[in-house]
C-alpha cells in the first residue's frame, strides 16, 4: 500500500511565498510589481496567488545569480533629515 499525501498546491499565497522564501511579505509584493512573478494574480480585491512553477523559476534564477555582491545603502543623518526624521 502507497502512503497517502496531501496534494501539492498550485498556487500559493503572498504569505506562504514570503515564510518560503525567509522575506516579507512587502517584499513579495515588491518582487510582484518588478515582474519576478509574471503568473501572480488577483483572487477577487485582496487575495493574490503566485503559482508554484514561479516560485520554482525565482529560486532557480535566485540560485543562478548567487547572493549580491553589492553593499547596502547607507542610511545617514542627511538621508533622516530629508526623510522628515530625526537623526
């Protein structure tokens, strides 16, 4: 006898996407709007489903270009103050 497995959804939500993914789910959303999802879409006003095959493809492509080389943005006392903050 085969053991029983729960089906593997087809698409998935910004919020499962994002715990996958170890992000935000502000990032995933970010991520929608660049493009990196191109089958994401709306389920009525709020709900959005990205399809697993788009995960899938970010990984591999995530994979392929490897972690950024590039520094982070430094954030100062002048960036603040431009902001509306306090430094």
């Amino acid at each position: 006898m085969q053991p029983i497995t729960a089906p593997v959804p087809e698409h998935w939500s910004v919020q499962e996407v994002a715990a996958r993914l170890h992000v935000s789910e502000s990032t995933i959303r970010r991520r929608i709007a660049e493009g990196a999802f191109p089958g994401a879409f709306r389920v009525g006003r709020k709900l959005i489903r990205i399809p697993i095959t788009d995960l899938e493809a970010y990984r591999r492509r995530q994979r392929y270009l490897g972690p950024s080389t590039e520094a982070p943005p430094r954030w100062d006392a002048d960036d603040a103050h431009q902001a509306g903050g306090v430094a």
